[in-house]
C-alpha cells in the first residue's frame, strides 16, 4: 500500500514537471505569475501612459525660456532688475518641471532602471529624479546623479542648512507641515523622489518600486511610500536663489558623493 502510494505521488511529480517543461518558458512563467515572481518584470501601466513627444516639446520650450531668461540676467543693471528676472525663472521652472514629470507617469520602475525617456525602458528611483532635473536645463552629469543617495542629490543642489531632516516623525505631521510653494527633492529610507507643493496641497510624483510598479504622481492620501519612511530629508529647490542663477547661467554642477 505504502509503495503504491509512493509511485503515485512519483508519478503526479514528474506529470506536473512534464508540463511546465512541455510548455516552455511560457508555461514557466505562467506557474511563476502564480507564485507573484514576475509581478515587477510584467507589471502592466495603469493609469495615465508616457508621453514622449510632449517631453520632447516641453524640454525644447523650457530650455529656450532658460536663453531668453539667461539673456534677461546678464543684462539686468541693478539688484532689482536680477531679482525680478529670478522670479521669473522661479515661475517657469514650477510650471514646467510638474509637466516634465507626469510625462513620465506609467514608465515600468526597476531597481537598475536608466530610461532616457518616457517610456523608452525602464526607470529607477534616483534616476527619474535625475534625468528630469538635467532635462530641465541643469547641467549636471545624470548617470552620476541618478546613482546618488537621496542627500547626496539634494546636495548636488543645496546646501546642508538648506534641507530639513526627520526621523521618526507621525506622516500625519509631516504631511500637515506648512510649506512654501515650489519644487522639493525629497529623500526616504531607501528612495528618492519629487514633492511637488502648491498652495493647494503637494504631489508625490516619483518611480514607484512598489504596486503598481511603475511612475506615479500621488496626492496626500496616497503617498504610500512618503507614509511609510520613517527617514525623510527635504529641499526646496525653486525657492534658492543660487539655484535658479545655476540654471540660468548654465552652470555646470559638481555631483555631491564619491560615486
């Protein structure tokens, strides 16, 4: 009885390991879907799809307003003419950058992702960030950037004194922290992403490495990952005036770390 037993249990193994091998990879991946392995590697775009011909026009159009803001700087007479023409380009990199991000909404993440553009393979955290801010006119080596921890980035960009850091601080507090208006790099636990705050509230618009996988501009109630970190680091970029002189100047900018 025990050995009849046996030979059936035998037989049941080698039926099931026949027909994943008789399927081929196709039918390895359809036992492998069941078990949720291949969640990240064929997670499909929900939502919104990338945009890259509308990326394409708006770097094109930022860049040209970068030239003609630059022009406008290098021209200005006295300290007021300079400020105003920094107000300027304050305005015209909070109206572009947001757009620049949501073309990307529904590029697949992944942990090695290096996308060039939206939708043109996948992309990681760091470099979603990175790859908007040079597309944005900073001149900053993105490869590097993009391989940074979250302060190193944000130091690319400003100074230590300029960031705010917490630990262990309820999201509820974080979240309901008035904050000024701009765009705002910021770091977690083990991610990177962009804040972008308006009088309204703010998005968290960055590369998702949890469901749905993907790039996602998320409000207050939706910020998972912000929710979660018990790490946060924080920058204003828009609201520096050294950085907006950067990218008006077209300043090329030394990646903070030894990466």
């Amino acid at each position: 009885m025990n050995g009849g037993m046996k030979r059936r249990r035998l037989a049941y193994v080698i039926i099931a390991v026949s027909l994943v091998l008789g399927a081929g990879v196709a039918g390895w991946r359809g036992w492998a879907r069941m078990a949720g392995w291949w969640r990240v590697a064929e997670a499909k775009v929900i939502g919104p799809r990338p945009d890259p011909a509308r990326y394409a026009e708006l770097r094109k159009s930022i860049e040209e307003t970068r030239v003609r803001l630059a022009m406008r700087y290098r021209a200005s007479r006295n300290p007021q003419d300079k400020e105003a023409v920094l107000r300027d380009a304050r305005v015209a990199l909070e109206t572009c950058m947001p757009g620049l991000m949501r073309c990307w909404l529904g590029t697949p993440w992944d942990f090695n992702g290096t996308a060039e553009a939206p939708g043109a393979g996948k992309i990681a955290c760091g470099y979603f960030v990175a790859t908007v801010l040079h597309d944005s006119g900073f001149r900053v080596e993105r490869g590097k950037l993009g391989r940074q921890a979250s302060q190193n980035i944000l130091h690319t960009f400003l100074p230590k004194e300029s960031c705010m850091v917490t630990a262990g601080e309820p999201y509820d507090k974080f979240a309901g922290r008035k904050r000024e208006p701009g765009i705002y790099v910021v770091g977690l636990d083990t991610h990177v992403a962009f804040l972008v705050v308006t009088a309204d509230g703010f998005h968290f618009i960055h590369s998702s490495g949890s469901s749905p996988w993907q790039v996602v501009d998320e409000s207050r109630a939706e910020a998972g990952a912000l929710a979660r970190s018990n790490y946060r680091v924080i920058g204003n970029l828009t609201a520096d005036r050294k950085v907006l002189a950067n990218w008006l100047n077209g300043e090329h900018l030394q990646v903070a770390g030894n990466e």
